[in-house]
C-alpha cells in the first residue's frame, strides 16, 4: 500500500526509545521519506522513522522575541540524527533551564504566556515554509494535548494546503476542567476549546487509544472516530509459574499524577505477604518530591530511567508486571480516558499483570473488562489479590492465556497499522 507524506505535530520527537514510540501504533511500517515531524521540546531527535524533523523549541522563539536570531527553526535529516538511545536534553543556559522546568507545570499562566511566545509571525519563517513546501504534505497527524501552538500549527499546514487533520486522542483535556476562581484559568480554557472546536470541525478524523474516549469525544463532536489500540513489539516469552519464593515484580514507565503513592501501597502489602519480596521500579521521574518515598520503602528497589532496549531484556525475566492509578479525584480527572503503551507491553510479554487503582480509570477499566489481568480496585483487598496471583497456579495460566488474545486482537502492530492505514487513505481520498 503506498502511503501518503504525513506531517506529524507533536511536542516531542518520534522515538522507539521514550513515550513517543506510541506513533509506531500508526507508522512503524511507514516509508521514511514520507513521514515528517515539527516538535518543539529541547530533545536531540535520533535515528527512527521519522525522515526529516523540524524544530522549534520555546529557547528559540524568545531569542526571536528579544531580535536575537532570525530563523527559530532547526531542521534535523535523518542521516545526520544519531542513533537510538536515550534522549539528549539540548544544552543551553541555566534560565533556558529553569524556564523548561517551569514551562512543564502547565499552569495557566504558563500557557497564555507560551501562546503570546508562539505568535505566528515568531515561528511562521521563511525557513520553515520552504521546508514545508518541498516535502508538500497530504496529511497533518496532530497528537492531541494541551498546548495551543500546537493546534494553530495544526491549522495552518492544514489550511495552506487543503488537507485533513487526523488527531490521536489519548487524554481527556478538552473535557477536564477544574474548579477555579482564577481568570486566567478560563482565558486560557476558553482559547483552547475555541482551538479544539476548530481543529475537530476541519476536514479530517480522529483517533482514539481506547472505546471510552472515543465514545465521549465522537458524541460531543459528531465524529466518527475509530479505537486503535498501543502495540507492543515485545517478544512474547512461555508460560511459566510465578516463583513464589523469589518472584520478579516490576513496574515501568511515569510515577506521578499520584501513582508513586500507589505503587508504595502495593509494596506494602507485598511486604506483609513476605519481607523478602521487592518490587522494581524503573522511571525517568527526577521530581524528589514524588520519588522521596519510593527509595524510602524497603520492599522498593527504584532504579531510575532505563532505555527501551533495557526495558525489553527486563521483561523477558519479569514474571509479575506491575501497572497502577492514583486513587486521588485531582488524578482520576487526568487518567479517566488514559491508556498507555505500557499496557501492550504487559500483556503483550506474557508476564501475570496485577493492576491497581479506582475503576474510573481507563486503565483500569480496560484491564477489567478484558479479564487478562489480575485487577484490584480497592485497597482492603489488595494483599488477597496478591496472593491469589501468587500462589494459584490454574489462575496464573489462564491469565496467560487471555492476554495471548488480547494482545493478538487488539495490540499487534500489524493490526493497528493496518487499521490506521485504511483510516488515512479514507480521509484523503
């Protein structure tokens, strides 16, 4: 199937190595020449499947601001990209480095000031329109999130050259507004549903990582969405028994929105099921404040950030994989629709997955509804919930076995290819 050249607008750059490898659910088996990225974090982008990058990073457009620089963009060719590995943060000053850290809080401030940053005429250069014009796009793929530049850059490319807009919905931040006496809370709120209304009513579609976001969202914008699940190309490993006596117990991927305080209650009760028992938990999370109780716990072993390519040999020895939600409402409202890669990646590598956390959550949900993991919503039961895993050798199969299905209908990289495939070729034609 020839594949049309696709802009994709997403903040940061595609990689198999950090979070974005979730665009592999659409363009692993996509030709490179015809795959293209503008992003705007302060990465070094690296070898992957992404032909040519562009970048505009906040850095730049306040050196533009002050008169400093005339170009604010990089263009970045993929024989020039080094390989896979983990992300290289560009270098700069030490308040370009602060200004990140700040700018990662997302506050309302935050986001009309980067708004008032990424005027057009600040980030619309010459450059990036010659760039744009030779590569002549068919299709914006626009990965939804809370930052208005990326929805005027979505119009723009899409306007000036009559093509669709295709959004990947994976969070729920048109819908998820919060109490607030603030003003400019609901200046920004109200910019960015503007935004959304207009991106939503372009010609084009969306996509959706799990049915219960698709639901709301085709409902609430008269589309027609379709559910294309995260795959996994994890290698999927026999069926073998939890060793009781020394079980290997992992957890992989983001520890905040709460889940630190969750992953401690499960180590909790692993260490009144047996002190010996250690749960491993591997983050890029740098936030003291968040990963202060995780080294605090005895039955935590917390190793920090590993790469993707550690991540695969971890899972081939895990024998129990750990995911979790925050039970805390202000996290619930961020993690109601979610459902991440590492949720392929569980039932993909034939590891017993044990989920915990409150039934509102989309991962949770998921996993109960599919009955390939053992799921606990409540904490009163979270030690029996253990142990049953633990020692029930017929239930441990079974568990196997669903997840097999599981993953083969719903998180095999072919199939979700296949199906996004179809999609594009739809709305183009």
């Amino acid at each position: 199937m020839c594949h049309p050249r696709v802009i994709i607008l997403q903040t940061t750059p595609y990689s198999t190595n950090n979070s974005s490898r979730s665009l592999d659910s659409y363009f692993h088996f996509w030709e490179k020449d015809k795959v293209r990225q503008i992003f705007s974090r302060n990465w070094k982008p690296q070898k992957g499947h992404c032909g040519e990058l562009y970048q505009i990073t906040d850095a730049n457009l306040v050196k533009r601001w002050l008169h400093r620089i005339t170009e604010t963009g990089e263009i970045y060719r993929y024989d020039d990209l080094e390989e896979q590995g983990t992300s290289d943060i560009i270098e700069d000053t030490e308040a370009v480095a602060i200004g990140y850290r700040i700018g990662r809080l997302h506050t309302p401030l935050v986001e009309l000031f980067r708004g008032l940053l990424w005027r057009k005429k600040y980030w619309c250069t010459r450059q990036l329109i010659e760039w744009l014009d030779e590569y002549n796009p068919e299709v914006v793929f626009y990965n939804f999130s809370n930052n208005i530049f990326l929805q005027r850059i979505a119009l723009f490319v899409a306007d000036r050259y009559n093509i669709p807009i295709v959004t990947a919905v994976g969070d729920d931040y048109y819908f998820n507004d919060r109490v607030s006496i603030s003003p400019l809370y609901w200046i920004y709120r109200a910019i960015f549903r503007s935004l959304t209304r207009r991106v939503f009513s372009h010609h084009g579609c969306a996509v959706y990582v799990c049915d219960k976001i698709r639901d709301k969202y085709n409902s609430e914008f008269g589309l027609k969405g379709e559910t294309i699940y995260c795959n996994s190309t994890v290698i999927r490993k026999p069926f073998s028994y939890i060793n009781t006596n020394s079980p290997s117990i992992m957890y992989f991927g983001n520890v905040g929105l709460g889940r630190n305080h969750a992953l401690v209650r499960v180590a909790d009760a692993l260490e009144r099921i047996n002190k010996d028992y250690k749960l491993h938990v591997y983050s890029t999370e740098r936030n003291a404040a968040v990963i202060e109780m995780l080294h605090a716990h005895p039955s935590i072993v917390f190793s920090g950030g590993i790469p993707y390519s550690e991540v695969l040999k971890k899972l081939a020895q895990c024998e129990i994989y750990v995911v979790v939600e925050s039970f805390r409402e202000k996290d619930i409202a961020f993690t109601r629709y979610s459902l991440s890669t590492k949720v392929a990646d569980g039932l993909t590598s034939g590891a017993a997955v044990f989920a915990f956390g409150p039934k509102e959550s989309g991962l949770i949900d998921y996993l109960s509804r599919s009955g390939a993991a053992q799921v606990c919503i409540d904490e009163k039961t979270l030690e029996n919930s253990l142990v049953m895993l633990l020692t029930d050798a017929q239930f441990q199969k079974s568990l196997y076995m669903k997840s097999l299905i599981i993953a083969k209908e719903n998180h095999s990289i072919e199939g979700s290819n296949r199906a996004f495939e179809k999609i594009i070729h739809r709305v183009i034609s």
